[in-house]
C-alpha cells in the first residue's frame, strides 16, 4: 500500500470518521468537540480556541459568538 491509498477493495473513511485499527469492516463517527477534515485518517482533531462543535461525524467547527471563546 502507498501510504494515503487504501488497499484494493479497500475505502477510505470520509471526512468527519476515521479509523485507527486494521480488519474494520467500518469507520468510527468524530465525537462532539472533534473533528476531521480530510478523508483516510487514523483519528480526529480537536477544535481550536474560539471553534466548538456540538455534533458528531463533522469535517469541520463551529465559530464561537460574540462574547464567548
């Protein structure tokens, strides 16, 4: 396998899940607070000060309101 492609017959997982063990037949969903932008990663990230994200399975975060951080 080239690093960043997946096997044959193999998918990536799509942006907001990841997988971070070999033989799943699935990907697992990013938590409330994390997320994952890009496909085929082995995990998510954390938003940054001032972002937040209430749900899971996202590719990205919320903007905090005026007056929060």
């Amino acid at each position: 396998m080239i690093h960043g492609t997946p096997a044959p017959g193999c998918s990536k997982c799509t942006p907001g899940y990841y997988q971070n063990e070999q033989l799943k037949p699935s990907c697992k969903s990013c938590g409330a607070g994390k997320y994952q932008d890009q496909a085929g990663q082995g995990g998510c990230k954390s938003c940054p000060s001032g972002q937040y994200q209430n749900s899971g399975s996202q590719a990205g975060c919320k903007n905090c309101g005026t007056g929060a951080y």
